[in-house]
C-alpha cells in the first residue's frame, strides 16, 4: 500500500526548468560562449554541478569556474523567478490530496537547498506541506545514484515498496527504481518511450492527469491504471501521450509550412521534375520533422516527401502520432499525398489530423485525414 508520495521539484512540481536555462545561457554568453537550450538538455535532473560543469565541456570550455557559475546563478534565479507561479499543472492539488488522505510526501531534488526552498514558495506550497525535503547539499551522489530516495525513506521510516516516486528524467527515474520505490514519470522533459526505456512504472502526461482522490487505495488504483495502455490518445495503430504545446497554433503550422518549402528546395527529382516538401509534428513531442521527394532510376524506388518526413520523425522518436502534416508542391491546385503515402500516415494518425497542401504561389487546401482517407487499413491485431 502507499504510505507516502516522493516528488522531485524540477520538472515536475515546478516549472523551473526553462529558467535555468535561460540564466545558463547567459551566463555563458558573458563568458563568451554561444549556447542555446541544447546545450543543456542531457544535464538535467542530477544537480547544478553537473548542469553547469557537463554543459561547459559541450561548449568546449577549458578554464571553468563552477563556483563562479553557482554565484551568478544564485544571484539571478531569485531575481527571475520573483513574482512568478511557477507551479506545473496538478502540481498543488496532488500534494494537498495526499496530505488530506493521511499520507506521507517530500521533496527530492538534486537542486540546492536555497533554490528548492525558492521553488516551493513560487508554486505557492510551504515547507511544512512536506514531511521531509532533501536537497542535493544533504548527499554527496546526485541522480542517477539513489542516495537521495534512500534518504527520504529514512527519514520517513518507511521501504521503498511503500513509497511512490514522481520524475522527469532519466537520471531520476533510475534513482527512484534503485531505491526500491514505484517511479510515475512525466512527460514535462522527457517522451513517453524514453520514460519507458528509463524504467518507469508508468507514464503521464503531467501531475493534473492524477485525478482528485481521497484515500491511498483510490490513488494506488489509479496509478496502476496507468501502468497499462488505454490512458492515451489513439493514432492510427498506435498510442501516443500528446504533449500540451505552449505555442499558438497558428505559430507551429508557420513553421510547418517553412520547414515543408525548404525541404521542397531539395527534392531530388531529375525524371519528373516534381518537387515536394513535407512536414509532420509530432504528438508526443511537439516537434517537427520534414522530407523531400527522393526519385530513383528505378522509379519504384521513389520515396515521396510525406514518407521522408515520417520515417525522419520515426528515426528521432520511435513511434509517432501526427498532430499535423504540411505538403508544399508546384501545382495548382496543391497535389494531395499520393494514396501509398496517405495509408502510411493513417497508421500514425487520427482520423482528425489536419492535412494542409500549399504551394510557393500561396494557393491552399486543408482536409481531414478522414476525408482523403475514409477507411485505411489498420492491421486486425493493431486496431483499438
């Protein structure tokens, strides 16, 4: 039974994440170096020493000053996130349910103390809401190790099997699995199939998929529910956890369509001089892949841009749903995905994706999946 809920702070209480990195940005822009979001990606999750000092030796630098860059840090995050709620959806309503229903929660966070004390205030909890707070100045051995989880259970005198870990990376859901605890993962940092490879026991989009409860046996039902299938959404053959995107619609078609158009520039038809370029946003991540058209002597050996994209998006991801696909081509009016191409996006797709054709003249159409595809084949054993 759960005795207590573990939670760490970045990422999955609070929304902190993007401003560390835009303070890690400029800081290493003062020193000289241009650094982008990137940069720091795979250094999340285990401490600001290692956020710092691994993303230094990307950028290539020799000569760095971690204490230089904790004081720069220390100094601004304050300073940034002031006057902010910075809380992640679900965030306050979980730990406040899980108070009410007598049971145990605490922080663990690779983070400094100073900085967590800052985030819980800027989520609008207290300390006294958690039972135990352990920051990354209480062990010596960040995430992946799970010194931190272990010190949690000691401090509330409970196992491991007792104890439910919330997290968003790799590194801490590894942590959470060595110290004996169930890990639930988010998708605020990570995807769903790398939570999977990761370890976790289950996978949800962010903490406001945990629906109001009032006891531990309600909560534990739920969370076991969602170590099965049947919470995502369905594309095609497959099942995808979407991502709540942040950017205007309007915005992520803009650069679907300027994404398809420079790929269309490198189309590689010499036989039919056909160009096209595609683009497919990804469900599961926000992100948007494109290809080209790729003819061959042997015509049967074509690869149309609408498959390009995808296999692209696949080579990235793993599996996909598609929220959106943008064809450009030089025809009037624009040419719909041929129909080898149209059964291949259905098997990632849902009957409403949005198909937008184009072409460079600025001539447009828009259709359903659905209507250029009424009824694809879905394999007997993939439908659902």
């Amino acid at each position: 039974m759960i005795r207590a809920l573990l939670f760490d702070m970045d990422g999955v209480l609070s929304d902190s994440e993007p401003i560390s990195i835009t303070i890690g940005i400029e800081y290493f822009r003062s020193l000289g170096f241009a650094a982008d979001s990137s940069a720091f990606k795979g250094n999340l999750g285990a401490g600001d020493r290692v956020f710092f000092c691994d993303t230094a030796r990307t950028l290539g630098i020799r000569d760095f000053s971690y204490d230089d860059a904790a004081a720069y840090f220390r100094k601004r995050y304050p300073e940034v996130v002031h006057g902010r709620n910075i809380a992640l959806p679900g965030a306050v309503d979980i730990v406040r349910n899980a108070r009410k229903a007598g049971m145990l929660t605490a922080v663990a966070s690779s983070a400094l103390s100073w900085k967590v004390q800052e985030n819980i205030r800027s989520i609008g909890l207290s300390e006294n809401d958690f039972d135990v707070i352990a920051t990354g100045d209480d062990v010596r051995r960040s995430k992946p190790c799970k010194d931190i989880y272990e010190l949690c259970l000691i401090r509330l005198g409970i196992d491991g099997s007792e104890a439910v870990v919330f997290e968003d990376t790799a590194a801490g859901i590894e942590s959470g699995r060595s110290a004996g605890c169930r890990v639930v993962s988010l998708m605020t940092t990570i995807d769903g199939e790398m939570a999977g490879k990761a370890g976790a026991d289950a996978v949800i989009s962010d903490l406001s998929a945990i629906p109001s409860f009032s006891t531990a046996e309600e909560l534990d039902s739920i969370i076991s529910d969602f170590s099965g299938k049947g919470h995502g959404t369905v594309y095609g053959a497959n099942e995808i956890l979407p991502v709540e995107r942040k950017m205007p619609r309007s915005v992520v078609e803009e650069r679907a369509r300027r994404m398809a158009a420079e790929a269309r520039e490198n189309a590689y038809a010499p036989y039919s001089s056909f160009k096209v370029g595609a683009a497919v946003l990804s469900a599961a991540t926000g992100r948007i892949y494109s290809g080209c058209n790729v003819e061959n002597s042997s015509y049967g050996a074509t690869i149309c841009a609408e498959r390009n994209a995808i296999t692209t998006a696949i080579a990235a991801e793993g599996t996909i749903g598609i929220d959106l696909l943008a064809v450009c081509s030089d025809d009037d009016p624009p040419a719909p995905p041929c129909a080898v191409c149209l059964q291949v996006i259905a098997e990632f797709s849902r009957p409403e994706t949005e198909i937008l054709l184009f072409s460079p003249k600025g001539t447009e159409r828009r259709f359903l999946l659905s209507e250029l595809l009424p009824n694809p084949f879905i394999f007997p054993t993939m439908r659902r």
